[in-house]
C-alpha cells in the first residue's frame, strides 16, 4: 500500500540501516585487527630465535654452527621453521633443514664477531599455517557479516508486519471515518499499542455513527422546519400583496372622486376656500402616489411582471421619463444634465426606464437647488448608467439602510418633499429583475451616485434592427 511503499524505506534508512552498517564495519575492523595479529606473533616469534640463535654465534669457540642451527631448527618445527642457514664473514655457509618449496617467509639477522667483517644468520618460515589462520579469520568474520545482513532483513520484515500493516489498517478506518463510512477493522494479532489505536478507532467509529444518525434527524426537522417556515413566508407575502392590491384598488377610485370633486368646487370660490383646496388636492395627490408606490412594490414581490429583453439606446432610455424629471427638477430648481446618450443597450427597456425614474428622481429631491448629472457610460462589455447629484451625500453606515422599505434620512426634509422612504426599495426590486445591482457610492457633504449595468447590445442585432426615430412626444420634451 502507498504508506509501505513511502514509510518502510525510510524506517529501514533511519533505525536498521546505520545498526547493519555500524555491525558490518566493527567486524572488519575485528577481523583485520586478528589478522595483523597473527602475523605479527609469527614475525616476532621468528625475530626472537633469529636473536638468540645469534648471541650464540656470536661468542668463537663455545659451540659448534652446525650444532646451533640444528637446535634452532629442532625447536621451530613448532613455528614451522624449514631451514636455517649462517653465512660466515670468510665466505662459509652452515645450513640446517631443506629449503622450502611452497610460499615461505626468510627473516635474517647480522652477526659481528669480535669486530671482524659482518657474518649473517638467516630462517625461512613456512607460512601456508598463518595463511590459512587469517582466511578462517576472515571466513568467520564473512559469516558474521552473513549473520548481521539477516538479522537486518529479518528486521525490515518485522517493522512490514508489525508496525505497517497494523498502521495500513489503521490508516484506512481513518479514511472510511473521514468520508462518513462505517471502517470493518481486521482483528488480527497487533502489538498492545495498535490493539488500542484499534480499539480508539472502534469507539470513534461508534461515536460517529450516532452523531450521523442524530445529524440526519435534526436535519429532516430542519427541513420540516424550513419548509413549513418557507410556506407561511409565502402564503403572507401572497396575503400582503394582495392586501395592498386590494387596499389600492379601493382607495383609488374614492381618491379621483375626491380629486374631480374638489376640481369642481374650485370655481367661483373666495381665496381663502382656494387654498383650501389646494391643501386638499396635494393631499390626495400624495396619497394617490403612496398609493402607486405599494401597489409597484406588491406588483414586484408578486412576480407578475416579466422581463422582455430588446435593443435599445440610450437616448431611448433617457426620454422616457424626461419630460417628468424635468418638471420635478423644475419644482425644485435643480439643474439636470444628461450625457452618453450615443451608447447602444439591450434589456427591458420599460423596466430599466422606471429603474431609472426612480433613481433620478430620488436624486433631485435630495439636491434642491442643486445639480444632478444623468450620463451612460461604457464599462467593458457592459454599460454603466450614473445618477450623479451633489446633495449632502450619505455616511457609509446608513447606505445599506436607504433600500430598505420606509427608510429615510434626514425625516424633517423628507416630509417636506413628500417622499415616503419607497423609492429606492422599489429600485432595488426592479434592478433583480433585470438580472443586475444598484452601486452606490457616496460620502456625506459630497454628493452620491448611483448607478447600474446593462449589457450592451450584440453585435449582430445592432447591425440587422433598422434605426429607430424618437417619438414625437420625445422630440417635443427634449
């Protein structure tokens, strides 16, 4: 398995290898250490009666050479000595023994003899004893080395069987564990280590099943949970919607009624009772408006509206609403600009046209008196369309808070505007439905801006839709 074939190199490497190796050399030194030994005791055993074989020669007259060198030979046959020979300093020559054939060893020493010329004995040792003495040396030190290669293969069997099957083993309940399986663990024979890691690993695998079987029901009663919770969500968004449906569709009809009548008692009236109902005409005008603004939200929850993407421009985009984003710009003296009008889009023309009513006119009642900036910009394959004014601007933690439904800053002049905190939750909603996001980005006492992407329009059908001429109603509020 892949742990054996990784770990066990590395555990013979790091623990048998440097023991086999340290065995190994400690034998050959042991066994070149004999062998210098045996053949130092020869060499010095020859050197010591070649001494003493030569003291005696030394001294003229006290015994005859021959009688010398045939004791000397006599009590070496021990140490294998075959021959010993004396060379006197006339030329003379006494032997003792026949020289050797095989593969012997001569050892000499001089003799000087009351200060006359250099005479020199010599002693030829056979040498095949010490010979086969260092090759059983080295024979015995083989088989040690034969001896200690075993034990280290012996060991690297051991660590396979006992240490890195019972860890494969191990190493596959962890798997099983890990990927939400239940491990069938081996109960072979395994140190008491492993016996335990096992036994860890049974009860873990216990331990892991139960969580399973209790995670499984807490998620089936989440689920119910979720369900039933996602059912009333649904079943009070369908209420809510057509709640407001139904509340807007019976105010507005007593609403114009109050509107034509009050359009018909404005005749002929003092000035006091024209202002009278002037008060009351603004008043129906809001709620008339509040009113459209619910039922636009209800309309938008509900799912009803659906997306029909076309081709259009920018300046198609730009006079839809004009003539009404002029007229509110008028009341509040806001100066309002429009750039980029040549860039050419592709979406819901009538949705991404209220996306940006609602946008633009959300800006000019928060710059009175100001400058809003309406441009189309091209941003990679999309177009980006900005709603710039230079109002008092929005601190970073209340501009997640303005798409919120009813949410308005700065309550005082919002009231006066008679804004009702639902224009920008209905952009939100509008942008979803177009498949993009509303950005904004905004400091206060620096203005904001607003904008969202459309894509641009393909290439083929920019090129196969003929040029389109702006409506007569369009021409005229340019």
């Amino acid at each position: 398995m892949e742990p054996r074939a990784q770990l066990l190199p590395r555990l013979f490497i790091d623990v048998v290898l440097p023991s086999t190796i340290a065995a190994v050399a400690l034998i050959l030194a042991l066994c070149v250490q004999q062998s210098h030994a045996l053949a130092e005791r020869v060499d010095s055993t020859a050197s010591l009666r070649l001494a003493r074989l030569a003291g005696e020669l030394d001294v003229p007259g006290e015994l005859s050479p021959q009688i010398a060198l045939d004791r000397t030979l006599q009590e070496g046959q021990a140490d294998r000595v075959v021959r010993v020979e004396w060379h006197g300093a006339d030329g003379t020559l006494w032997s003792s023994g026949k020289p050797s054939s095989s593969d012997g060893t001569t050892y000499r020493s001089e003799v000087r003899p009351h200060g006359t010329a250099t005479s020199w004995v010599s002693m030829q040792v056979d040498t095949r004893p010490l010979r086969q003495a260092q090759a059983m040396v080295w024979l015995l030190g083989a088989l040690c080395v034969a001896g200690v290669l075993v034990l280290a293969w012996l060991a690297r069997v051991s660590i396979r069987h006992r240490v890195l099957e019972p860890l494969s083993q191990v190493r596959y309940a962890v798997h099983e564990l890990v990927n939400g399986r239940h491990p069938q663990l081996d109960n072979t024979p395994a140190s008491a280590e492993f016996i335990e890691v096992r036994k860890t690993l049974q009860r873990l695998s216990e331990l892991h099943e139960e969580q399973r079987r209790d995670w499984s029901a807490m998620q089936h009663d989440n689920a119910v949970e979720a369900l039933d919770r996602l059912r009333q969500s649904q079943a009070a968004t369908r209420s809510k919607s057509q709640f407001i449906a139904l509340v807007s569709h019976h105010f507005r009809q007593p609403l114009q009624a109050l509107e034509l009548f009050a359009a018909g008692l404005d005749q002929n009236v003092s000035n006091e009772q024209q202002s009278l109902f002037q008060q009351m005409r603004h008043s129906i005008a809001s709620m008339t408006r509040l009113l459209d603004a619910l039922l636009e939200i209800s309309r938008l929850d509900a799912g009803v509206i659906a997306v029909k993407p076309i081709g259009f421009t920018a300046a198609e985009l730009f006079m839809r609403d004009r003539t009404s984003l002029n007229h509110e710009a008028a009341q509040h003296r806001v100066t309002l600009a429009w750039r980029g009008s040549q860039h050419q889009l592709h979406g819901d023309a009538d949705v991404a046209a209220s996306l940006l009513y609602q946008l633009a006119s959300n800006a000019i009642a928060n710059a009175p008196e100001g400058r809003v900036l309406i441009a189309a910009r091209r941003r990679g394959q999309s177009i980006r369309i900005e709603v710039r004014d230079n109002g008092p601007g929005i601190a970073v933690i209340h501009q997640q808070r303005i798409f919120e439904e009813f949410v308005q800053l700065q309550g005082g002049e919002s009231e006066r505007r008679g804004g009702y905190g639902l224009g920008l939750a209905i952009a939100e909603r509008l942008a979803r439905l177009l498949g993009t996001r509303i950005g904004l980005r905004s400091e206060p006492g620096r203005g904001s801006t607003f904008w969202f992407d459309l894509p641009r329009m393909p290439m083929l059908e920019r090129h196969s839709c003929p040029q389109k001429q702006p409506a007569a109603a369009w021409r005229e509020a340019s």
